[in-house]
C-alpha cells in the first residue's frame, strides 16, 4: 500500500468514527452512568471490534455476512441484550456515595468485551468494513504488513475520537454530585442506553 492510501482510509474512518452512532451513544452513557474508569475499557473493545471487521475485510470474508447472516443476528441482539442489560442497571443504581464509587469498577475484562459485542452487532461498522471500505483501499493489495498498519491507524484513531466523548461525559457526572441529580443522570443514561440498543436493532 502508498502513504495515499493508508491516509484515505484514516480520513475516512476518522469521519465515519466521528459521526455519533449507536456505539458512541452506548459509550457516552456508559460513562454518564458509571464513570471514566469502566468506560475506557470499553471505548478499546469498540475499537478491537472494528479491528476484527477490518481482518475480514482484508481476508476476503464479506459474504460471511451473506452466508452466515443468522451468525451476525446472533451477535447484533447479543449487543442489543446487553445494552439493555446496562440500562437496567443504571436505572436502580443504588446512589449512597459508597455505591456510586463501586458501580464505576465493573472490571476491566466485562467492560471490553461489551464494547466488543456492541461494535461487532453494530450494523453503521458492518457497512464501512464489509462494503464502503473496498471502494476506499485496494484490499487485493493489502500484505501483511499493510495490515498491522491499518489496524494500528485504525486502533489510534478510534481512541482519539471516542476519549474526548469519554472524558466530557465523566466530567458532567463529577459535577452532579446529589443523589437526586446523580439519579437523573441515571436514569438519562439509561434512556439513551434504551435508544442505542434500539438504534441497532432497527438497523439492517
């Protein structure tokens, strides 16, 4: 691959990353409802996500998709269930300043995989990768060093545009601090969980 190339594919995905969908909407709630420290976990398994639709890009397999569209049903309401699952929780958040310190440390593992799940049920990634991205690079072209590039480029850029969403929500949670107000924000949080998970769900 030239430099052109590896160029147009960051613009390109640092435009389509900057366009809030589905997966930066569930990621702003995240940390509206829990904090920084559980979200940015979180923010990475959405970025390994569209790692793992890059590799199948390259590698050829976009009729997957076609073939084994039940495989991707599967995992998009997987995303779906768990974003669902998150609203839950937010929605009866015990809010006692102990409890609102505890909710922030759901574990780093738990934390990545739903970001995992949720990027790859999401259908916006599936379109980049699967069907916008072979109009971007010749992925024929594409070695295995090209590859490792791409998925740093892709890594980095995902990071340096889903942070600022991380870092602005957590900063709103951390100057409401009463219960009342912190339960508003919950409960805010917990709606707009409700509409991404909706969001993929409606998505084809």
């Amino acid at each position: 691959m030239t430099l052109a190339g590896f160029l147009a594919y960051s613009a390109a995905l640092a435009i389509a990353a900057a366009i809030p969908g589905p997966g930066v909407i569930a990621l702003v709630a995240r940390a509206l409802g829990s904090g920084i420290r559980s979200t940015v976990p979180m923010a990475m398994g959405l970025a390994v996500g569209d790692i793992v639709y890059l590799a199948a890009a390259v590698l050829g397999l976009a009729f997957i998709a076609q073939t084994f569209g039940t495989a991707f049903l599967i995992v998009k309401y997987a995303g779906v269930a768990y974003l669902l699952y998150l609203a839950f929780k937010l929605w009866n958040a015990d809010l006692a300043a102990e409890r609102v310190e505890a909710r922030k440390a759901d574990g780093f593992l738990a934390s990545f995989l739903s970001g995992l799940v949720v990027t790859l049920g999401n259908p916006k990634v599936m379109v980049f990768y699967l069907a916008l991205l072979p109009t971007i690079l010749d992925l024929h072209t594409v070695s295995g060093g090209d590859f490792l590039v791409l998925a740093g480029l892709t890594f980095a850029i995902l990071m340096a545009v889903l942070l600022p969403y991380v870092a602005l929500a957590a900063r709103a949670r951390g100057l409401l601090s009463a219960p009342s107000a912190l339960r508003r924000l919950n409960r805010t949080a917990a709606g707009v969980m409700v509409g991404a998970a909706a969001a993929i769900a409606t998505r084809t």
